[in-house]
C-alpha cells in the first residue's frame, strides 16, 4: 500500500444498466508525467484509474479541479500481470464548489 498526494484532474461515473447488466463504476482521472525516459515524449497526461462505485465520484464532483487528493494505491495481479487500483480517495485542500 502506498499514499501518494496527486492531482485529480476529474472524475466520472455511471450506474445503470446496459444489456440487461447493471453497471456501477467511477473513474478518477490523475495527473501522471509521461514517459520522458526514451526522449520522445515530455510534459504530463491524465490517466484513468477505477474507483469501486459510482458513489465514490460522485463525492467529488461538487469541487473545483484539478484537485489535489491523497491518494491510497495498491498493487494487484492476477499471476501474470500486475496493476495498481486506488483503495481510497480523499482531498487535503479545501475546494470551492461549482455554482
């Protein structure tokens, strides 16, 4: 388990059904630096983790963002590939909400 502090450039969601399955999911969207190692690429990306349920967006999406979050990543496999999910999810600044 490692909690990083990252900036959450947004979030999204959805929960219903599609083909007869009910879908229920939450992305969130985290500032990352792309990968300047080969010399072909600089600056920064957003890249999309999953977040357990909808709920779990839908709690940050009265903020302004980018947003600056801790973040709690853990590292998973499946025996042959290996990823990090975000387990929780919570902002360290206040954020003024949208009108």
């Amino acid at each position: 388990m490692a909690v990083e502090n990252v900036e959450v450039t947004g979030v999204s969601y959805f929960k219903g059904d599609i083909d007869s399955n009910h879908i229920d999911s939450g992305k969130v969207f985290i500032k990352e630096m792309l990968d300047f190692t080969t010399g072909r690429a600089a600056g920064y990306s957003s890249q999309p983790y999953s977040l357990a349920d909808a709920a779990e967006a839908k709690a940050l999406m009265h903020n302004t963002f980018p947003l600056q979050c801790a973040v709690e990543f853990v590292r998973v496999t499946n025996g042959s590939k290996s990823k990090n999910i975000v387990q929780k999810l919570r902002p360290i600044t206040q954020q003024s909400t949208k009108s």
